[in-house]
C-alpha cells in the first residue's frame, strides 16, 4: 500500500515544541496538497494545517499562531513545527496527501504527541 510515514512524536510538557516529519513519495510531493491532521481519544479526526500545492497554508484557528507546516523540497517530507504546546494539543497526528471529493488519498498510520503539565 501506499502510504506516508510520520516521525518526531513524543511526550512533551506543556509550552513546549516538537516537530513532526512527513515522508512523501516524490510523484505525490510536489504536485498535490499535503495536510497534518489529529484526532484525540473520544474525537473526530480534525484538520490541523494544509499545504497546497500553490498558494498559503491553512490552519485550524485552535493552532494559529503555534504551529507552521512546510515542505522540505531535498526531503520530500511535510512538517509540522508546533510551538507552546498545550495539553489539548494531546492526540494521534496524521499526514495526509491529494485531497479529493472522498477524501484524502494517501494517509500515514500516525504518531503520537502527548502533552502534560
């Protein structure tokens, strides 16, 4: 299957930072939009920040101002920077790739960031 790999999560107390890695396959990098997106116990799975192929990022007001996603073009990887961490930050963090009426195509199978006091 095809699929995206992530790395870089972790436990952290709160107001701190990690940083998320995102590996992509090169025909699907540079030509589609990418996405982090999280889900907590108990929740919906929720976009946290896209990144098209053209144009700004996007992102959830719940981490505007902490969080930046961008491309590493040498690496072919999506990452997510995420600054004064807070506990409701707590959750499985997923990347995702080509977004379409269905959904997203392609999904990492997750890793997790926990954040406490």
């Amino acid at each position: 299957q095809v699929q995206l790999v992530e790395s870089g999560g972790g436990s952290v107390q709160v107001g701190g930072s990690l940083r998320l890695s995102c590996s992509v396959p090169e025909r699907i990098f540079s030509t589609e939009s990418l996405a982090w997106h999280r889900q907590a116990p108990g929740k919906q799975r929720e976009l946290v920040a896209t990144i098209p192929q053209f144009g700004t990022p996007n992102y959830a007001d719940s981490v505007k101002g902490r969080f930046t996603i961008s491309r590493d073009y040498a690496k072919n990887t999506v990452n997510l920077q995420m600054n004064s961490l807070k506990r409701e930050d707590t959750a499985v963090y997923y990347c995702a790739a080509s977004p379409t009426i269905r959904g997203w195509d392609y999904w990492g199978q997750g890793t997790q960031v926990t954040v406490s006091s």
